[in-house]
C-alpha cells in the first residue's frame, strides 16, 4: 500500500540501520517523534518517565493522540514497588500504543 506524504517509515528500535521488516513501520511524523532516544537531561533513564520523591509518572499518549499521565506512589509501593508497576504499566502501554511520551 502506498502510503500518504504525511506518513514516514519509523524503525521501532531507533536504530536506523536495522531495516528488517519487522522493525519498519509506516507512522506519521507526531509518532516518529515520540520514537526518539532519551534525552540528556532525563534522570530516570527511561523514555517517558519521571521520578519524583515521593512518585514515579509516566506520561504517554492514547490511540486518540491525547497526552496522558499515570503514577505510582513510593508511600503506597515502596520506591522498588513503585518503580516495578511503572515499568509495568509502561511495556503495557507501549505494547499497546507503540510508543512512549
């Protein structure tokens, strides 16, 4: 199929070598931009997450494009607990949506 002048091939990995089909997709650019290698100044270490004293949140986008947010805290959890669900509820999302915030 071909695709829309607006759409672009993403590699899911991030790694623009790595152009097995089962890496490509066809998204368009919003997408594409949300697929990008953690910046400099994230002190969690992972994309779309953000640790506060007392919480761990996650910012990620829905199949409708909205932004949305979702935290666990380390009072209720624990910082390992709270941490666990995040990842969690982080792969879930991913696998869900294809991309993180």
């Amino acid at each position: 199929n071909p695709h829309t002048s607006k759409e672009i091939v993403d590699h899911i990995d991030r790694n623009g070598l790595n152009n097995t089909k089962d890496n490509l997709r066809i998204v368009d650019t919003s997408i594409n931009n949300r697929n990008c290698n953690i910046r400099k100044d994230n002190k969690s270490g992972l994309r779309g997450i953000e640790e506060f004293p007392t919480r761990y949140r996650l910012y990620y986008y829905n199949d409708k494009k909205e932004k949305r947010t979702k935290s666990f805290s380390k009072l209720k959890y624990g910082d390992e607990g709270a941490r666990l669900l995040i990842l969690s509820f982080r792969e879930m999302v991913y696998k869900k949506f294809g991309y993180i915030a």
